[in-house]
C-alpha cells in the first residue's frame, strides 16, 4: 500500500511541476501568459516581443545566419544597448562575442 501511494504522490508532482516550470521559463507572470493572443503571437502568444526587439531580429536575419536563440540574443542586446547601435546595424557577430557567444 505504501508503494502505490508513493507512486500516486510522485504521478501527481508530475502534473503539476511542468506547468509552474513552464511559466518560469520567460519570465511572464500568469496574468500576462493569460493575456498572449496565439494568433498574434504564436506558439502559445510566447513569441511576443517589443517593436524595437523585432526590428533588431530583422537587422540580425539580414547580417548573419544565426539560430534563432543566437538572434533573439543579439536583438534583445541591441534594444537594451543604444550605444551599441553602429556595430548592431553592421556586425552581428561582434556583438554576440560581446555576450560571450562563441561559434560563428
């Protein structure tokens, strides 16, 4: 009986530790995951993301040849870094080796 109970108990953390981990993840709160529009947004409305930050992905799709966790990276960088601007409208892969990402 001890087993079975055991194993109900651990079934259970199963069912609920992948949705609270899920939220962590991005970092959005409930309210905001809430709020996604999917047909916006994709994926779940996970693929939100400011103006700034897209026009940056498609200077970066333009540069370079970069995954797309290289290139959410270097926009993200980018929006948050004005005074990088020069080197983020010409070189990519300068401003990755800024962020310590090696391997192109």
């Amino acid at each position: 009986m001890k087993r079975s109970t055991e194993s109900l108990a651990a079934a259970a953390l199963l069912f609920v530790v992948p949705p609270i981990a899920a939220c962590a993840q991005d970092g959005a709160t409930k309210t905001q995951i809430e709020r996604r529009d999917p047909d916006f947004c994709g994926a779940g409305g996970a693929g939100c993301d400011p103006a700034e930050v897209q026009q940056w992905k498609a200077v970066g799709n333009r540069l370079a040849d970069l995954s797309s966790a290289d290139l959410s990276q270097y926009a993200y960088a980018c929006a948050k870094h004005p005074e990088w601007k020069k080197e983020c409208e010409t070189d990519a892969i300068a401003i990755l080796k800024r962020l310590g990402i090696e391997g192109y």
